[in-house]
C-alpha cells in the first residue's frame, strides 16, 4: 500500500486484486475495498470494478441467486446493461447512469444477469454496512436516475447518487451519512469541490489520470482521504476525459465480521447466515432465473474475527 504525505493530508493508495465473481460462470473484477490494512469507507464495506469487457469474448455477467444479509448494495453502470431479480419479488434493470440500491438487511437474495443485447459490460459494485440498530432492516429496493450536474468552472460534471455534493442531493435515504457520486473531468481540468469535513473519502478512478489532493491515481486505483478536510481538489491530467467515482461517509464506528455476502457482528452470525441459506428460508426465493443457486461455499475452520476501520 502507497502513503502520500500532502501536507497535513495522507492519501492512501489502495491496491487492487482480481478476483473472479459469480461462480462456475465466473467474470473478473477488480477489488479494491475491503483490504487487510482498509475495511471500511465510512460504512462502505465493498468495491468491486469491472470492465470494459467485450460480452462475446468473456460471457458477461450471470450470477446465480445469492444471497445477502447485513448490508447494502449499489450497483452503477458506465455501459451495459443488468437485470436484477430478487426474493422481494422486485424484476428491474441496471443502467447506465442509473442507481439501483437493494437493502439486504435481515436477508434477501438476488440474480445479475446482463442482458442479450449488451456488447461491452462496464461499472461498479459496491457494499455499504448496515449500523447494528439497522441490520436486520426489512429487504428494499430503490431506483434513481441523477441529472448530470455542471462542476465548477466547467470542469466536467457529476451524477450524485447518494448523498449530496457540486449543490445537488440524491433522495434515496440511507442508514448512514454517505456520499455516492459519478464525475467526469473534461481535458486538463481542475475542480475544487465542498465535502462534509467529517467525512472520510475514496475515490476510484475508472479512466484518465486524477489528481487526488495532488497524488496522481491510474485507472482502477482507489485513492483514500481522512475526514478533516472541508474542500477537495481534483485534476484531471490526461488529454481526454477522465471518469472516476467518490464515496465516503463518517467513519463506520462498529467492528464487523464479512465472509461471503454476508456482514455480522460475530462468528456465530455469519455461521448461522450461512446455515440459513443452506437450510432454511431467511433469504426468500428468486422467480425466473434459469437454474439453480449459488451454495455457500465452505466456512474456515478458525473463528472469523471481527475488523473495523483502520485508523
């Protein structure tokens, strides 16, 4: 891991492993978060990036129903198309520039399948920690399509997702304070943007070069930022434009035990999630996916540990 003293402020560079996702049909991502030295974003817990791929050549996304319990998941596309199915019994769509948030809370399960028409598979996945007041929540799902809105000098432009920031708020409510946003930085570009000062900050850049608080970030790299701060200064330094996303949040206060798709507060939680799934009906059924679902795959033999935010 990359440390960059600017300053007062730290900026971490976090590195990223690919991972396959999805089982026996399996596409690979890029993960970023969690990492043994970083769990947790404020309360996001997960990053998961993946291409531009070509569909013809890697297959594109089918994950069989799976399913989730302590958390929420948000998943954001730059291209393609996804569709969801869940035990809610909700059938949407994942666009392009469009949220789709699925409360797994007490337990639910879903299906990712990309669609026959989608040729290149391009986005983000990613998993927010749901406080222990909140995580046994009822399963939800909400839908919003954000307006792009100008940056500063037209600098480029964002699509807010969550949160609030360049004066524009997303409705969807969360369990937390979080910051979930899209930005695209024209050629060359600098922007100056206001954040909650008690948020910590991350910012995963799909494409271009971006200067984070002075610290140049690749493609694929995700740049962290401690709260403090009540201003955040972004470059882009290539000759096209660059895209990347931001999050953040307060720093998550609770230690949380992740294993699979499953978040707890103990061992004994995630052995009984998983005991559920396997047995009982906790996660409900997915209706219309062709063919079976992902079995759990087989617990450590040593107690899993809780981890919370590295300090």
């Amino acid at each position: 891991m990359d440390y960059v003293e600017i300053g007062r402020t730290t900026v971490e560079v976090l590195p990223v492993r690919d991972v396959p996702l999805g089982g026996p049909r399996a596409m690979t991502v890029r993960r970023t978060l969690p990492q043994r030295a970083r769990t947790l974003i404020g309360a996001w817990c997960f990053v998961d990036h993946y291409g531009p791929d070509d569909v013809a050549d890697t297959g594109g996304m089918d994950v069989a129903p799976h399913p989730h319990t302590g958390l929420q998941t948000v998943s954001w596309l730059f291209t393609g198309e996804i569709e969801h199915r869940d035990s809610l019994g909700v059938h949407a769509f994942v666009r392009p520039g469009e949220l789709n948030l699925m409360t797994g809370g007490h337990g639910i399960s879903h299906s990712e399948v990309s669609t026959p028409s989608t040729t290149v598979l391009h986005g983000v996945q990613l998993w927010v920690a749901l406080p222990d007041a909140h995580r046994h929540a009822p399963r939800d799902f909400q839908h919003h399509a954000p307006s792009a809105v100008p940056l500063p000098g037209g600098a480029g432009e964002a699509r807010v997702f969550l949160g609030t920031l360049a004066g524009d708020t997303s409705p969807v409510t969360t369990f937390t304070p979080l910051l979930g946003a899209e930005l695209t930085l024209r050629p060359g570009a600098t922007v100056t943007l206001a954040v909650d000062p008690s948020h910590e900050l991350g910012l995963l850049v799909d494409r271009g070069a971006v200067q984070l608080a002075g610290t140049t970030l690749a493609p694929a790299d995700l740049g962290y930022l401690p709260p403090g701060g009540s201003e955040l200064t972004l470059t882009n330094t290539a000759d096209t434009d660059a895209v990347a996303v931001l999050i953040g949040g307060p720093p998550f206060g609770e230690e949380i035990v992740m294993w699979w798709n499953f978040i707890g507060r103990t061992d004994a939680d995630i052995r009984q999630a998983r005991e559920d799934w396997e047995h009982g009906d906790r996660f409900g059924e997915v209706h219309g996916y062709p063919g079976g679902r992902l079995p759990a795959p087989e617990l450590p033999n040593v107690p899993l540990k809780p981890r919370g935010r590295a300090f």
